[in-house]
C-alpha cells in the first residue's frame, strides 16, 4: 500500500469516528518525543498525534508519526492502524489485538509489520502482552532505480518475530495518578528483536476528569543479552491524552 494511500485512509478514518454515535467513546492523544540514539546523527525530536474510538467492546485505534527535529528527510515517518475486541472469561479479562504500522525511517527504504498480541491487566498492577508480527523492510522505487536493484530482490522478510511487554504499576491503573516500570520491544512505531527490549519508566497525572498529562523516559541497549552490550540510545516521552 502507498504512503499517499494510508495518509488519505488514517484521515478519512479518524473523522469518520468523529462522527459516529453517541454511544462511543473518542480519545484524542499527542506527544512529543526527544531523544539520541546511534543513528540518529545529534538529538531528535517527534511528534505524534492518535485517535482511539470505543464502541462496547471494540477499539479502533489509528495514528501518525510527524519528525519535527531529524537527520531523516522524510516528514511523515509513521502510520499506524490498530483494532481490538474485550473478552472476559470467567473473571479473567483479557483482549486480542491486531495491528499494521509503517515505519519510513529512511529515504531510501522503509519497514512495515503486522501483527496480533494478546494482552491483559489482570491483576491490577500489572500489564501483560504477547504476541507475534511479520516484518517486511523494503527498499523503495527511488534507491532501486538509483543502484539498480530488481524489484524481486528489494524486500527482506522476518516472519513469527515474539513481540511482548510487562509493565507493573505503583498503584492500581484506574487510579488519577500512577506510575510504572514496563520491559518491551515494542513501541507504535519500532518493533525490536525479542532479545533487544527497552526498558520505559511511565509517569502519568489525570489532572482533569477527561485530561490526562504522562511523562516517560525510554532506553534501550542493543544486545542486552549479549556478552557485548552497547549502550543504544534514549528517550523522553511527554503528551496529553483527552477523553470527549
């Protein structure tokens, strides 16, 4: 699917839920991400903007990644499109997710997964993810014409890639301040090596029944499990999150 396609679709999308229904529940989000990393050529900054709309016991959920400060040319480095259903059994709540996200982290190429995982936050203070993608990296129609490089020969495949995160939080979730500790690999728009995953100290403050401001500070080392783990890079995560 083309860039230009999945601009006009997330558009199309995120208005439509705007208008849909008075039973459903719509949460805006935006955040700003600044941080350095091996590649990243100094600091970085993005900005990311999420639409999440709830009926019953299905959620949509659909965002863009804007680069604001970066050494990556392209401005629209990311989409994402998610949806979910709620299931209890018995006691036990727990939800399925699939998801697609692109990531454009070079002009030259870029890398799109999908994927499922199933999750759940019982008991109280605890997150729980598991799930599997399919990455494709591939090397766009510019740099295949520019190094002469056949179209069969530009994509790279990883198939049934384990994706998961465990978050424990201070206190119990529905609570209008909290903060916790999450081990994962992946983000909205990077999905890491299962045996590369990134550790995210959360923060949040619901400083309005329907505004909720969060903080948290990512890091990541390449290899953690290696014998030679080198330091990777660092994030700080700061945005609203409002719920109409």
């Amino acid at each position: 699917m083309k860039v230009n396609n999945l601009k006009y679709l997330l558009f199309t999308l995120i208005i439509l839920t705007s208008f849909y229904g008075v039973n459903a529940q719509l949460v805006l989000q935006t955040f700003i991400d600044i941080g350095e990393h091996n590649a990243s050529g100094g600091v970085y900054m993005k900005n990311i903007y999420r639409s999440s709309y709830q009926y019953h016991r299905y959620i949509f959920e659909a965002g863009m990644q804007l680069d604001i400060i970066s050494n990556n040319p392209n401005a629209l480095t990311g989409i994402d499109i998610t949806g979910s259903r709620g299931f209890l059994f018995k006691d036990f709540p727990f939800d399925i997710k699939g998801f697609f996200m692109l990531n454009r982290f070079s002009d030259l190429m870029y890398e799109t997964n999908w994927g499922a995982r199933i999750g759940t936050r019982k008991p109280e203070h605890f997150l729980f993810e598991l799930g599997t993608n399919f990455k494709t990296y591939t090397i766009n129609s510019i740099a295949r014409e520019e190094y002469n490089i056949n179209k069969v020969d530009s994509k790279l495949r990883e198939n049934f890639n384990l994706i998961y995160t465990i978050t424990a939080y201070l206190k119990p979730q529905n609570k209008d301040w909290n903060a916790g500790l999450s081990c994962t690999n992946i983000d909205y728009y990077i999905i890491n090596q299962s045996t590369n995953p990134v550790f995210n100290l959360q923060m949040k403050y619901k400083i309005k029944p329907n505004l909720t401001v969060y903080l948290d500070s990512w890091f990541k080392q390449a290899g953690i499990f290696n014998i030679y783990a080198n330091y990777f890079g660092y994030f700080i995560r700061g945005g609203l999150k409002w719920e109409l």
